[in-house]
C-alpha cells in the first residue's frame, strides 16, 4: 500500500541523530525512528527494518509532503489473541494521512479529520491532541473542536474523549481528581454501564498533551500529563477506557467506588 523509500539509508545517517521516536518490547527489542528530511527511517537494535518517504504517499503533488509526527504504538486487532493483539507498530502523521506500519509487514491508511498538535502512545493505540483552538481578534481562544481523540486501532475510528472530573477530599487532600475516559460508543448510544449517565467531552483549549506513562503495577493504569497554559501549571489524568457515551451537554456524577480514580 505504501512504498518504500528509495534503499536503505546509510547507518551513520541515523546513529549520529537523535530518534524521533522509540519504544522498548519485551518481546521484539528496541525500536527506534529516526526522521531526515521527508524519510522515516525504522531501526530495530543496530538493524534497518523498514524506510518510508513522505512524498510517496502524498494524493495530491502540491500537498506538503513533510513528517509532521512519528510515534510507535501498540493496537489491538478484534478478534485477535497473544501476541498478535499487541502488535509494535510505527504510526507516521502526514498533513491529512496517519500511516500505520506493523513489524510484521502490514500497512494502514487512516485519513485525519482534523490538524494534529500532539501524539503520545497509549498501552495500546495512541492519544491525538486536535489543533482544537484558534486565537481571534480579541486574544481568546476560541474551541472548534474536541481537545483528545484516541484510536485503538488501525480499523478504528477517531474516538472523543470525556473529562470525569471528581472531588474526592480525604483522597485527594482537597485537590480535584480528574480522568480521561476513552470512550468507543459515539454519543447517541445507549449506555449498559451500570452507572449510567454520560460523560462530558473534554474541550480545552488552554490544555497541551505533554506525555503519557503506564503503571508498573498495572499496565491497563495509564496516565495523561498535560500542561495548563492559563493556570501555568502541570495536570495529571488517569486515562480509561469505559463504555458511557459521551455527550457535550449533559452532567455526570461518578461513583467513587467505581475504581475511576485520577492523580493529584
């Protein structure tokens, strides 16, 4: 589906830079991405995998042909098992074109509908931060679009995300306890979550994604960092995946026993 780029770069090219992206498995070593220009280059240990060219992909010729983001991820695939429903895979951002490349050779298109400011790895798909704000006239942001998309997979769609937010003072010494709620079901769906209700979209514009991180305890914990720049001051979130929809409009009250438990 999409071509490679042109042989294999010279080795020196890409151990004297810095690589764009990488990630550590336990079960296929160190990989790392390194960007020159408009070639991904993929590097597995001190051994070449795979190069991609940004221009071979690109459906229009006066399309910016530029790498605008590179991170590895892991997705899961329905219906699969083992090691296969974990499978590393190299995700390359183009203007309007996510490329998602697995090791085992497979190749995925998915089109953006919307311009990417940020992408982090989640313990399996990615969190895409929207180009969500614009600045009028006046200096306010003015919000367009939901701040955090996830996607879990490359058959996926773009998932918005909901912000949980909960008050909890003997756990939290008076801070408030937030979390991001990955949600599949679209807004207009039912919820058989036992907590019923829906989950407001998470529409910041003064947030910016910084990293996410997994518990060493429990891989299926995962966290957000993000970084206020009105308030100037650093947000952590516990990211989740629940079934509730998420709906703009309407009001949710957690259930603090429910295990949806954020960082201060």
């Amino acid at each position: 589906m999409h071509q490679l780029g042109g042989g294999r770069p010279q080795q020196s090219s890409w151990l004297a830079q810095a690589p764009a992206a990488s990630l550590d498995d336990s079960a296929t070593g160190s990989h790392r991405a390194y960007v020159s220009q408009s070639t991904v280059s993929w590097v597995l240990g001190d051994r070449f995998v795979r190069s991609f060219r940004a221009d071979s992909t690109m459906r229009q010729p006066e399309t910016d042909a530029s790498v605008d983001h590179v991170v590895f991820a892991r997705f899961k695939e329905d219906g699969s098992s083992g090691d296969k429903a974990n499978e590393v895979a190299l995700c390359i951002f183009r203007t309007d074109l996510l490329c998602i490349h697995y090791f085992s050779g497979e190749d995925f298109g998915v089109s953006l509908p919307f311009g990417v400011r940020a992408v982090r790895a989640l313990h399996v798909g990615i969190l895409v931060q929207s180009r969500a704000a614009e600045r009028s006239d006046n200096g306010l942001f003015v919000a367009t679009l939901p701040t955090f998309f996830s996607l879990l997979g490359p058959r996926s769609e773009f998932k918005m995300l909901g912000l949980n937010r909960l008050l909890d003072l003997d756990r939290m010494r008076g801070q408030r306890e937030s979390s991001f709620i990955l949600s599949p079901a679209p807004a207009s769906a039912r919820s058989d979550d036992p907590c019923g209700g829906s989950i407001p979209v998470f529409n910041d514009p003064s947030a910016v994604l910084v990293d996410t991180a997994v518990s060493r305890v429990d891989s299926a914990s995962q966290y957000v960092l993000c970084w206020d720049t009105a308030l100037r001051r650093h947000a952590v979130y516990q990211c989740i995946v629940s079934n509730r929809p998420l709906d703009s409009d309407d009001d949710y009250e957690p259930d603090l026993d429910g295990g949806l438990l954020g960082a201060p």
